[in-house]
C-alpha cells in the first residue's frame, strides 16, 4: 500500500477532532495538522494522536490547504475537515485503492448532516469531493472560499461515505454562509464580474429547482428543504451583494 499522509486545517475543532482522527486509525503513515490559531484543545487532542502540527494565520481555504499539502512526508495525501470522518467501508475502499493506485485522485461522497440527521438527497448527498490523490498530479486551487481539487487526469471513485458531522445551529450555519459570500464578492469583483437582474433571480431560482426537484432534496423532508432553501437564498445574497459593491464603487469614482 502507498503511504499516506492525512492532511488537516483546524481552528478551534477540540469538539468535532476525535472522530476523525479515529476514523483513520491504521490507515494513515502520518497526520499533519496546519492549525490558525485554536484557543481550545485543538492542538493537544491532535499531539495525543501522534499529529504533526504547523502553525500559521488563516490564509484563505485553498492557500492554507495547499501549504498543509506540501508539509506531508508522503504524495499520497488524504485531506478531511475536522468535522468529517470515514465510515469503516471507505477506509477499507481506501486502503484497496491504494495497493495498486489506478488514477492519481479519487472521489468521495460525502454526506451531510442537518438538522440532526443526515441527508441522503439534493445537495446534501452524494456530494462529490476529490479528498485523497497524489499530490505530484493534483492539488488544491487557491480559492479563498469553495476551493476544490484540481488534477489534468482522470479521476476515480473511492466507495463508502465521507460523513460530515456538522453540529452547527441554523443559526451559525446562516453566519457561515454569509461570509462566505463576502469571499466570494471580494473574488468576483476584482475579476470585474457584475450581476444584473436576471442573475439575481435566475441563480437561486436554478439552484433550488435543481437540488428540491432534479436531486430530489424533497425526500430529505424538512431538513431537505431548508438546506436547499438556505443556499439558494446565499446564492441571491451574493449577487445582490455584488450589485451593492459595484454601486459602493461607483459613487466613490463620481466624487
């Protein structure tokens, strides 16, 4: 089997750390663990489990996962949130995978919890993510926000679950996903995009029909329905954001 690394960045995840790491117990050579500054257990939980840990100021998702990458000893990386944690079928796909590796990155579907349960439709599953390849041939792009693995081959499928353990309030989950959007303003208005009317109403209206209807989020129930719901509404949040900021420059250019 190809040794690897499993690659992490926390700030703050004593609460939701130790299923994860214990998920890859007897899977992983090595833990490297890149932390922005966690005032709780963070740190000492990851050093009971052996982690190596890095420290640096939050750069933005794609450049802080891309600099945990290039400190792991091994190419073959796994790379989890600390929230998330293998089911025993994905780390035995994992481990098969890796005897005889047949693409350089592989996906894996995870599955979102909310509201208490885990979804099993819309967005919330299977939602794709390439989460272990080799970092000669793929990597993280320097996205500050929605960052996704990037290869120039093929990529596989690893089967079993990622699970996504997420223990958020609605409450903290709205606050997230606001600044997100921030994120993304910033990105889409220094590369000169605008959004206009129809954006405004096409996009949360797009998202939701593809998630409720086309991926069936309806069987999800209530939890379905207000995952979708709140990310159609941020995908209106961000373009009516954008339209604020361009208005924002545009007086500042007129005085």
């Amino acid at each position: 089997m190809q040794k690897l690394s499993l690659v992490l960045i926390t700030k703050n995840a004593a609460s939701q750390l130790e299923p994860c790491l214990a998920s890859v117990r007897g899977l992983v050579d090595e833990i490297v663990m890149v932390d922005s500054g966690s005032v709780d257990a963070t740190v000492s939980l990851a050093e009971r489990h052996g982690a190596r840990i890095s420290h640096q100021d939050f750069l933005g998702f794609g450049p802080q996962k891309r600099l945990a990458v290039s400190l792991a000893s091994h190419d073959w990386v796994l790379c989890l949130d600390a929230d998330e944690r293998l089911t025993p079928e994905l780390a035995a796909a994992i481990r098969t995978e890796l005897a005889s590796p047949a693409f350089v990155a592989y996906r894996i579907a995870r599955r979102n919890s909310f509201f208490g349960r885990y979804l099993r439709h819309g967005e919330g599953y299977p939602d794709w993510n390439i989460r272990l390849f080799d970092r000669r041939r793929a990597n993280w792009t320097e996205d500050l926000v929605h960052e996704f693995v990037r290869t120039d081959s093929e990529i596989g499928t690893v089967t079993g679950d990622l699970l996504h353990d997420s223990a958020e309030e609605v409450g903290s989950y709205i606050a997230k996903q606001n600044k997100y959007t921030d994120i993304q303003v910033d990105q889409l208005f220094k590369a000169g995009k605008r959004a206009g009317v129809g954006k405004l109403v096409s996009s949360p209206l797009a998202r939701f029909i593809r998630f409720y209807l086309f991926r069936s989020g309806w069987r999800d129930g209530a939890a379905g329905f207000a995952h979708i719901a709140i990310g159609s509404f941020f995908a209106f949040v961000k373009y009516a954001k954008l339209q604020e900021r361009w208005r924002q420059h545009e007086d500042q250019q007129r005085r």
